[in-house]
C-alpha cells in the first residue's frame, strides 16, 4: 500500500534541537529520495520547530527557503539537527541539516519563518503574467476529468525509477505543453490528500524533465502524445538537484487544498546542467509560492551506484 504524504513527512522530536524521520522506499527515484520530498521534510521539521521550542516567536508560516544536497540520501532513517541563527520580531532563520548512517551533512538548509497573517507594509499590484498564458481550467470539470482544455496523463514516463511521481495526479493542456522547455500542470495528490504549506517543497520538484522532451521525438509530456510516443523502458537520467530556493508568497490553508497550478521553465539546458523556475499557483490565481532550480543531468549508473562508507 502507497505511503500517504502525512505519513512520509512524520516528524518526531527527540530533543529540543534534533528531530527524526522514515523516508520510506515509494518516495524514491531510484535508491534516492526525491529531492522535493526531502524538502517538504525539511519544511515539516521547521514547522515542528516554530510550533515547539520557538513557539514565543509566534512565527507559524515559511517565507523562504535554501536548500543544498551535498550528498546522496537513501530511504530509511533520518536525523535532522536544528540550529537557531537569527530570532526577530518579523522573522527569524534556522539551519537544518540532515544525517544518515553517520553520513553528516548529506543535505543542509536555512529555512526563514514568519506570520504572514500579521505582515505588513506596502503592497502594490503589479504587471507580471505568465508568458504564454495558460489555458483556463474548470477545477470542477478537472476532478473528473471533463475539463474541455486539461486532461490526466496517466502514462508518466519511467514511473518505475521514478517512484516519487507516482504520488501525484497529473493533469497537462490537451493541445500540448507551450514548448519543450516548458511545462504547465494543475496536480494533485494521487491519495486525495490535501496540499499543505510543507508540501509545497514536494510540488515545487514535480514537474515534467525537459530533458525528456528533447530526447524523445515526440514530447512524452504532450497529452496529444500520450497513448501513441513511445519511451524506453529503463530510464536511461537522472536529474539530481544541487539546490532549490523557494519563496513563499501565500500560507495555504490549515486544512490544505486539492489543487495547484505549477508553470517550469528551463531557460539553459548546457553541459548536463541546467536552470528550473517554477511558479505556483493556487485554484483562485495568486501565486502560492516561486521557486529556482540548478539540477543536473546524468546516468542514472550515479543514482544506483553503491554508496561509499562513511569516514571515521
């Protein structure tokens, strides 16, 4: 049986600055965890964080994020150690690193919090819109899949390898992504469960690969493609993540939402290197959260390759 979100990013708090977590096997690409959930993961040991030992802060909500996997994590345990650099009256930071079977500092992050719903100060609109614009949805029509412009692609490249993905529902333009290097998508949980605001780490990293895009002669991400391109089996890449950072604009709701709309682009796919800019959006059109990339591209031989002993 799938591991539901809530039960993947469980938290437990063993001292006033360290916490632990499972990252089981359904979560992975290939033997690693997917880069989006450990962020979601960091975002949930955070959140305890702000809940618990710096309750006085009063600061419940996430405004950004830093994250940087130095080393290969794998499913199992995981110890996070928390670090209070900067306690402030609008915002404070925290340090969070993860370790695994003596492996310190596999990945790090500074994560800012503070109380969106006592912000204040200057708020302008502004001109910004998505270039091309999306198409418009019905969420309704979506749920079950009648939406004249957005349909369910069901047939997820490598969704073997490619674990992670399966957990999420989906949903592309029937006319075709706006290009190769772009991507527009309205998701949801595959188990029904609502977004929350840690989640948002996990829906910012679930996208569809550009890379794939290119490789195929055919855009296996187009619904128009869906049932005809075919793939290889065997995912020959992988795309690990060097680092994201993430702006939260918007708290979802304490009991979360059913949709998000997430537009990525790569503007530079060079030298197995590459860019990814997200932008989320929740059911209402305001932007829920934005998000920066830098990712690799590269044999899947480095994901499944046995890991080296830590040093003593």
């Amino acid at each position: 049986m799938a591991t539901s979100f809530k039960e993947a990013s469980a938290i437990k708090q063993l001292t006033s600055h360290t916490y632990s977590a499972n990252f089981p096997t359904d979560w992975l690409l290939g033997s690693v965890p997917h880069g989006g959930y450990v962020a979601a993961v960091f975002l949930k040991v955070a959140e305890t964080h702000f809940k618990s030992t710096l309750s006085s802060q009063n600061q419940p909500h996430p405004i950004a994020l830093h994250i940087e996997f130095l080393k290969r994590t794998s499913g199992g345990p995981a110890l996070f150690s928390v670090k209070d650099i900067k306690l402030g009256r609008q915002a404070s930071v925290i340090h969070v690193s993860l370790g695994q079977e003596g492996r310190d500092d596999e990945v790090v992050a500074y994560i800012t919090h503070g109380n969106m719903a006592t912000e204040e100060g200057v708020s302008f609109p502004t001109s910004y819109k998505l270039t091309p614009p999306p198409v418009p949805v019905d969420l309704k029509a979506l749920a079950e899949d009648k939406d004249k412009l957005w349909g369910r692609h069901r047939n997820m490249p490598f969704s073997d390898f490619r674990k992670a993905a399966t957990r999420t529902q989906f949903h592309f333009p029937r006319a075709g992504q706006p290009e190769k290097s772009i991507s527009d998508e309205w998701v949801r949980f595959s188990s029904g469960e609502p977004y929350t605001t840690a989640a948002l780490g996990y829906v910012c990293d679930m996208y569809p690969m550009p890379v794939d895009a290119y490789l195929e002669s055919a855009n296996p991400y187009d619904l128009k493609n869906d049932k005809t391109v075919k793939v290889e089996k065997a995912a020959r890449y992988w795309y690990p993540t060097l680092l994201i950072n993430i702006d939260f604009k918007k708290a979802l709701p304490e009991e979360g939402v059913e949709w998000l709309f997430v537009r990525a682009e790569a503007k530079e796919i060079k030298n197995g290197r590459m860019d990814l800019e997200m932008v989320v959006k929740d059911g209402d059109g305001e932007i829920v959260a934005l998000a920066h990339h830098i990712a690799l591209a590269t044999g899947v031989g480095k994901n499944l390759a046995k890991r080296s002993s830590p040093k003593l």
